[in-house]
C-alpha cells in the first residue's frame, strides 16, 4: 500500500548558496542555514547549525527554504523551526556528557523521535548523523557499530520498521560531540530501496549486533527523491577496496539505480541534483569532482566535504536530493 505524500508545490527546496547567513534569515521562507567547517560565519539562531565537516572547496551554505513563513524555537537541547508542513530540527549531543557515543546516540535519538511524533509534523524523512572517529576501535567496538546501537535503542519505539532517509559520516576535528539534525514532516514519504543493494537493516551480523537503520532514499512526492548516503556497496559487500576511481563509478551505479526504482521523472542525475561528496582522504576531492563533473554536466549543485566513511575500505559518499528539472 503507497503512503501519502506532499504535493509537488508543497516541498522543501534545498540549495547552496553564497550569502551571509544573517541576510538568509530575514527572508521568511528559510527552514534551516547549515555552514560546514571551523570558518563559517554563523549566527545564533535556531535555524543554524554549524556542521564539523570541513569543506574541501570554498564553501556555500547549505539552504532549505519552506512553503509559508517559518517559526522557530528551542526545546532543551533541540533546535527546531517549522512552516506548518515540514519541520527542521537538530541535537548536539556531548559524548563525554552522556557516558559514550552509545549513550549519546541513544539520547539524541530518543529527544529528537520523541519531540517529532508529538508535534503535527511527525513523519521523519531524513536524517544526517555526524560523529567523530567513525572508524575507531575493532570489531564490534569500531564507534560506527557502537553508535548503530544507540540510534537502534533511540528511535526503536517511534520507527518500528519505517526508517527514513539517512547519512553517517565520520568528522576528522577530534570533536567527540554527535551532531544529528533533519527533515520531518506532516505528511509521510515512500522509502525507496536499491535493486542492487541489500536493505541496510537486512545487513548480515558481520557487519555488527546492530543493522544500520535506514533507507537508501525517501520520496518525498512524485517528482523529489531525498537521497541517502551512497557508496560502492553492492550486495552487502564494499567493492574495489583502495581504488578511487572504480569505487566513484560503482557509487554512481548505485545513484543511477535508486533514482529508476524511484521512478521520478527526470530520473537520471542533472541540473535537478543537489550532491553533498565525502571524501576520506582530501587531496581525493580533485578526482571526485572531475568524475562528477564530467558524467553530470548539468549537475545543480555540488559540495565538497572531506570525512571519514563508515567502512574502513570505502574512500568516497555521496548524498543528496533530486528533483525533476523544472
């Protein structure tokens, strides 16, 4: 059975733009201002968040802008802004303060799904978790394996199985605070999973006690796919381990894939696409946007990001939304 979906003019439009954040927040539509890096200028606003990535490229702000005049506030430590349709919001939560990034994980998940579903916009669409030292420890004590735990404890209650949308990367400032923030809504999505890929949540024990909880992409409406984070996984299993190249043209096999399950119009990547690209390894970025730049001419927007991925062996991301080009 399909679930409801927005309307095509009732969508958050998401872009990368270059003015001063305090200019963007007079402007009444702007959901959420989000800066990357240590040198963003931001202010304080409930609408801001500063994401500890840094930018591997002169950096735009990342802009969602709503469908009606947006309210905005604080609940302890959530931040939060909504147009009546859609509702921002984002947690920072101290890993020294809660005891671990299990039980950080497991907080900022339990605040954040429970102050969703009590509001009028209670459907979760997308997610982005960012967390320091993603890679670190061996096993299942590796913090990524660690930190599925705490969101699975989290959000267990509130999704069940309808998990949305999602992205985890790895911050490289020695920063030991998770950062999660998003997207919800008053109306529900449809998750889309990759034909060429085994649903996260179905991933065999090898890869930890706790699947990963999410899924590939969530579309919004009939013409918006909201993108998860993609790599050069197929099957269950990474691929061309310590190639670049052949891990960038596996992911965008994956992206060609997800948006045809999708069955948006426009579905291929074009001047309706919006990319965020990790990187491990910085000096990778060069030959990241080449190989973008050239498969996706038309591309509408691309910001580059260097972060650790969830497996040792991947070396590149990709997440993003698309749209069918107007």
């Amino acid at each position: 059975m399909s679930m409801p979906m927005t309307e095509p003019d009732a969508l958050v439009r998401f872009g990368y733009e270059q003015a001063p954040a305090e200019l963007l927040l007079q402007q009444p539509d702007v959901l959420a201002v989000i800066g990357f890096g240590a040198s963003a200028a931001l202010p304080s606003d409930p609408r801001v968040l500063r994401v500890g990535l840094e930018p591997v490229q002169a950096s735009a702000l990342e802009v969602w802008r709503g469908v009606a005049p947006v309210h905005s506030g604080r609940d302890g430590d959530l931040r939060w802004s909504s147009d009546g349709e859609h509702l921002f919001f984002a947690i920072e939560a101290d890993e020294a303060a809660h005891g671990g990034i299990v039980a950080a994980a497991q907080y900022a998940y339990h605040t954040l799904t429970a102050f969703v579903s009590g509001g009028s916009t209670p459907h979760l669409l997308r997610l982005w978790n960012y967390l320091d030292a993603i890679n670190l420890g061996d096993g299942d004590e590796e913090r990524y394996r660690r930190f599925c735990d705490g969101r699975a404890q989290g959000m267990r209650a509130a999704a069940g199985t309808r998990y949305p949308a999602a992205t985890a990367i790895g911050r490289q400032d020695g920063v030991r605070v998770l950062q999660v923030y998003g997207l919800a809504a008053r109306n529900a999505g449809a998750a889309i999973e990759n034909p060429r890929q085994v649903s996260a949540w179905r991933y065999p024990r090898q890869y930890g006690p706790t699947a990963p909880t999410f899924a590939r992409g969530m579309r919004t409406s009939a013409a918006q796919l909201l993108i998860s984070g993609t790599a050069a996984v197929v099957g269950h299993a990474s691929r061309h381990e310590d190639d670049l190249d052949a891990q960038i043209e596996e992911t965008l096999a994956n992206l060609d894939s997800l948006l045809r399950q999708a069955a948006v119009p426009d579905a291929q990547l074009g001047a309706g696409s919006l990319l965020k690209a990790y990187v491990r390894d910085a000096a990778d970025a060069a030959v990241l946007e080449a190989a973008l730049r050239r498969r996706v001419p038309r591309l509408g927007g691309l910001l580059l990001l260097a972060g650790d991925i969830c497996r040792r062996e991947l070396l590149v991301e990709i997440d993003g939304s698309h749209h069918a080009a107007s």
